[in-house]
C-alpha cells in the first residue's frame, strides 16, 4: 500500500519536528505533477491538525543544546490560515521553514504559555 502525505509526516514526526519543507516534499512526491498547490497544503495541515495528534507552530534555540517547540493555539482553521499567511510572507527558501509540525507529546509550550 502508498504511503500517504499523512503517514509519511507521522513517520518523521517520532524522530523530530518537521519542517513546512518536508510538508510540501510529502505532497510533491504523492501528486503525479511534482507540484504543490495552495489547497493541496491546507487539506493536509486540516488532517494533521484535526488528527489531535499533531500541532504546529515554531522552534526556538533555548540554548546550545536546545530547541523548545511552542505550539500556536486556536481552532484547526485559524491554525491553517497563519501557516499559509506565513508561507505567503516568507521568500525563497525561508518558505520551507515558515512553520513547523510536532507531535503534541512533544511540545514544551504553548502560546501565552511561555
């Protein structure tokens, strides 16, 4: 059986966070036209999110040894549209690293929270 964007984000996700980069590779390897469309990234990020498993948001070095993941808070929509505005806002190669998805086990704060 194919591997699905999902699952293939849920295999990378026990080793570490990953990055919006993956997130769009994931979809480019699953479609046939090697491309990812807006949609195509918020259906995925809908799923992920909803799956209550996984949040999403931003890393931060604590320290030399240390990169603490604060999770942005709000509903599942909310959550998807600042993805994609960050996205939107980042240029080049800051694109694959406008937000970022880790298991929720694993986050260390949420916003408000740190």
């Amino acid at each position: 059986m194919a591997s699905t964007p999902f699952n293939t984000i849920l295999e990378m996700l026990g080793n570490d966070m990953v990055s919006r980069g993956l997130v769009a590779q994931c979809i480019r390897e699953t479609d046939e036209s090697q491309s990812i469309s807006a949609e195509k990234e918020r259906g995925l990020l809908r799923s992920l999110l909803a799956s209550k498993i996984i949040e999403i948001g931003t890393p931060r070095l604590l320290n030399s040894d240390y990169v603490e993941f604060a999770a942005w808070v709000g509903s599942v929509e909310d959550r998807v549209c600042r993805a994609m505005e960050a996205v939107a806002k980042e240029i080049g190669h800051d694109k694959e690293f406008a937000y970022w998805l880790c298991l929720r086990k694993n986050v260390d704060s949420y916003e408000g929270q740190e």
